[in-house]
C-alpha cells in the first residue's frame, strides 16, 4: 500500500505563490516518478508537473510552464511545487500521484487564487 500526504494549498492574491508538498510512505520504491494534477471547478483533472526519481527530469503542462516550479527530496520521499505568478485560472485541487502497481492518489489540497 502507499500512502500520499499533501499540505501547503491555502487561499493566494494573484501574482503570489505558494509552495505544495507531497510526502509518499509504503512501498514506492518500483515507481519512476511523481507528478501533480489538478481539478479546476467543471473540468476534468490534468496533468500540471512531474519528475523522475532517478535524474532531474522534469516536465510540465503548457499552461504552468516558466511559472511552477517541481522538485523532490530523495531522503525525505516527499515531491515540492512551487507555484509563483499564480493566476485566478489557477484555482484547483491540486492532486500528489505516484505510479507503482496502479496509480496512487493524495486525497488533495485546494488552492485559490483571488484576484
């Protein structure tokens, strides 16, 4: 089983940032990589950033790239997003996913960005 840990959503200004961090425990050391989605009120969820354990690869949508920022701490087995220049459309559940037998989710954290 494993087992995901969000915190650090809240409510922001545009033009802020804030930072997400994901903490992952139990058996993930078969996955590659992890990634933040999000969930924007009346959308599907989609895919904002992701980066592989073993090298500093990462990737990110169009829509956050040269904005957000994702990072891990091997030690720790915890992932980072810092989030600057937030815009309203940024308003979302962002979601912590991990990739081992079958996709594991955290349960979310909700950011707002007022403007």
């Amino acid at each position: 089983q494993v087992q995901l840990v969000e915190s650090g959503g809240g409510l922001v200004q545009a033009g802020g940032s804030l930072r997400l961090s994901c903490a992952a425990s139990g058996r993930t050391f078969s996955s590659y990589a992890m990634g933040w989605f999000r969930q924007a009120p009346g959308k599907e969820r989609e895919f904002v950033a992701a980066i592989k354990w073993t090298g500093s690869r990462t990737y990110y949508a169009d829509s956050v790239k040269g904005r957000f920022t994702i990072s891990r701490d091997n030690a720790k087995n915890t992932i980072y997003l810092q989030m600057n220049s937030l815009r309203p459309e940024d308003t979302a559940v962002y979601y912590c996913n991990i990739k081992v037998d079958r996709d594991y989710w955290g349960q979310g954290t909700q950011v707002t960005v007022s403007s």
